[in-house]
C-alpha cells in the first residue's frame, strides 16, 4: 500500500492500481523523438514486443496481490502499512517477487524484464559497483540501505536465484528464431530502464515516496525531479527529463515522451482521516468507500 499523510488525511493507492498506472505511461511512451517499446532495435514482430513489455510494467508489483486484499495494519492509526515499513521484512519482500514471477509461466520476456527490475532494486546496495544506468528513482531520495535494511546475506542468495531463473527464460527466449533477438542488449536493457522509470513516475503521482531535492513532503504529483538515463531512440542515446509541476495537477515534462499530448491520468485513491479521527476497522471502511478517482495531466513544457 503506498500511503501518504497530507492536510490531516492518509491517501490510500494499492500496488496493483500502482502497476496499473505503470503500465498505461507504458503503453503511452513513444513519438516522434522517443522510440516506442519494441522499436529500439530491428527485430521480428515489434509489436509482439511492445505488447510484451507494456504488460510486464502493468504487472511489475503483481506479487502483492494477496498482501493487499488482506494488508498488515499499522497499530498507530490501524491503516495499512506504508511501502517503506513492510520492505522491512526482507524475506517477505523476496516471497512476493517469487510469487509475482510464477504467474505468468508461458511468458519468459516478462518474467525476465519483471525479475531485471527486482534485480536492480536489490543490486544497487548489494554490489560493490552496481551500473547507475539501472538506479531506480526511488534511491534518488532515500539510500538503499533504508528501504531495504538488514543483513545482505537474503538479498545476496536471492540474486543468484533471480540469476538461475533468467538463466531459463532467456534459454527459451534464444531457442525462439522470433525472440532470440529480444535478448540482445541494446533492445533489452531500454525495456527494463523503462520499467524502472514507469514505476518511478506512478510512484511519485500515487505516493510521497519520491520527494523534492528540498526532502519537503508535499501532495500527490506536487514533486519536481528529473528523470536520468531515460532511453530516447536507442540505449547509447539517453537523456534526462525534467518533470515539473504546473499546479492544478498539471506536470510538464521536458523532453516530452508521450504519444498524446497532454495525457490525462487517472488513479484510484482511499482517502481516510487521519488521527484521531482513524477508521474503527480498515477492512468494513474500505469496502465501503466510493471509488476516488484523482486526475492528473502530464504534458510538454
């Protein structure tokens, strides 16, 4: 659950509906100056690949399926924990990755690219010398070893297992004639940057999670940051995006990667007071709620 306390009141965004938001700037990146997904490179059927891609960030955070319909509650105000409290139990957070990646068996490419964006999120305090190319906008903000605390023994066995499986799906992948060549680098590596930064602009509109440089705590949408590494027509060709807010819930981007412009975005949101005024039992109150829906608009400066 990511969970944000502004103005007296928590608001409330699942995982799911997080990924969900993910996956429709996915599905939405790509115009004259930046390449669409599955167009990095020449390779047979790209819409086949776009169509594979934009799945897997739809469905990057699928693991937390089960945690969300029945959440740990926080005793201090009997809501749901927020993201940063229940990464605190490390072997839970490796379960729900492994979980997410057994559902889809028949599609090697998105356990591949969903893994690649575990990976990374785990490598970049685990390796002596992780590639800043793979750093995920949330370590913008916050260091690694505060969102994932704890020994690194877990984290460094969980890499090679992580490791093993790619091992086998990029087998399949290669044994394909109509998919060996979405393994080279230059298609794959701008795939799992894409991920990485889709989840980090849903993050930033569903959460507080990525900040202003200042480290002030501010609305929904309401954080200026940059985008590094963003893959324009090719992986040797990446640039950075300014993201700044407008006010009104509009936010400019400069470059500007999306096909519409401006692109209206949509995100389903619990609000509930905040102390003392706390919901008596969380799981009665949500069900009760109407659906809340906040809308931004993303466009070019």
């Amino acid at each position: 659950m990511l969970k944000t306390h502004t103005d007296g009141r928590v608001w409330l965004v699942t995982q799911p509906d997080h990924g969900q938001l993910a996956g429709y700037l996915a599905a939405h990146w790509g115009n004259q100056t930046f390449s669409v997904p599955g167009y990095y490179t020449n390779v047979p059927d790209p819409e086949r690949l776009r169509a594979e891609i934009v799945f897997a960030v739809a469905q990057h955070d699928n693991g937390w399926w089960e945690w969300e319909a029945s959440p740990d509650l926080d005793h201090l105000d009997a809501l749901p924990l927020g993201l940063a409290d229940v990464l605190k139990d490390q072997q839970a957070g490796m379960n729900r990755w492994r979980l997410g990646l057994s559902r889809f068996p028949e599609n090697p490419y998105v356990n591949l690219v969903i893994s690649s964006h575990a990976y990374w999120l785990y490598a970049v305090r685990i390796l002596s010398q992780p590639n800043p190319a793979f750093t995920h906008p949330l370590f913008w903000k916050t260091p690694p070893e505060i969102l994932y605390p704890g020994s690194q023994d877990a984290p460094q066995a969980f890499l090679r297992e992580l490791e093993q499986q790619q091992s086998q799906w990029t087998s399949r992948l290669r044994s394909d004639p109509s998919t060996s060549d979405w393994l080279d680098p230059e298609s794959l590596s701008p795939h799992v940057r894409l991920l990485q930064l889709c989840d980090g602009m849903s993050l930033a509109l569903s959460s507080n999670l990525i900040s202003a440089r200042d480290g002030q705590t501010k609305g929904l949408g309401q954080d200026e940051y940059n985008l590094q590494d963003v893959p324009r027509q090719s992986w040797a060709d990446r640039v950075t995006i300014r993201v700044t807010p407008l006010g009104g819930r509009r936010i400019a981007l400069n470059p500007y990667p999306f096909d519409v412009d401006p692109l209206p975005v949509s995100l389903p949101v619990m609000i509930a007071d905040d102390l003392p005024n706390r919901p008596r039992d969380f799981r009665s109150w949500r069900q009760a709620q109407v659906p809340q829906m906040l809308t931004f608009q993303l466009e070019s400066a």
